[in-house]
C-alpha cells in the first residue's frame, strides 16, 4: 500500500469514527428518541429510556419564546397517565414534561400532546 491511499484510508477511517460518535447527552443504548410534530413553528420531541424498571417518559416543546403556558398530556397504551401544564423557559423557551411508567409486559405505546393559548398543537408517538 502506498503513502497516498494509506493516508485516504486513515482518513477515511477517521471520518467513519467522528460521525459514528455518540455526542455527549445522547441516548443510551434501548433509549427511543422521536421527533414529533407541531401545526405552527415550534419543535417537539419524544424520549422513551429504562430507568428501574420502569419507563421514563421525557416531552419537550421548543417555542422559542419565553413565559407561554402549555397544557401536556401523557397517554400510555390509550390511557392518561398524565396531565400537567408547563410553562416555556430559559434562552430557548421551551419545556419538559416528565413522568416514569410503569413498564407493562409487552410493547407499550406512548403519545403525548401539548397545547398552547395560540392554539397549537404538539405531539409525538413512539413505542418501547
């Protein structure tokens, strides 16, 4: 092998390991992290993760806008698990709801919705 493809190669392979990187904060192995959906501009996502036998259930919508309150609901396989108001904070004005379920045997379906003054709505769906 010459110098020249040894170094491509070496590059290449460098550049397989930076983008196969987990960044810092992500997901552990079994987490299930979704993006969700909003009918105006803001942003949500929906995080499932193991956490002692039970599901912890992780909502945020990003408004980029401070001080707005949302109505939240949590449902796990069609039931309400919870309902909470959140209120968006901080440089990015948004907001976790979070609650931990209980882990039922077998796939369990979550969704989540939130609403706000204005109207809009977020939501999200997975499964773990």
């Amino acid at each position: 092998m010459t110098r020249w493809s040894f170094g491509i190669l070496a590059a290449v392979a460098a550049l397989a390991v930076a983008l196969t990187a987990a960044p810092a904060g992500s997901a552990k192995d079994g987490d299930v992290r979704v993006r969700g959906t909003c009918t105006k501009s803001s942003t949500s996502k929906l995080k499932l993760s193991e956490e002692d036998g039970r599901i912890e259930v992780e909502f945020e919508v990003d408004q980029n806008r401070t001080g707005v309150r949302w109505n939240v609901v949590l449902i796990q396989n069609g039931r309400r698990i919870a309902r909470m108001t959140r209120v968006t904070q901080g440089r990015s004005g948004s907001f976790e709801a979070r609650v931990l379920a209980a882990n039922r045997v077998g796939k369990d379906a979550f969704r989540a919705r939130a609403t706000s003054p204005s109207r809009e709505v977020c939501t999200a769906s997975a499964s773990f």
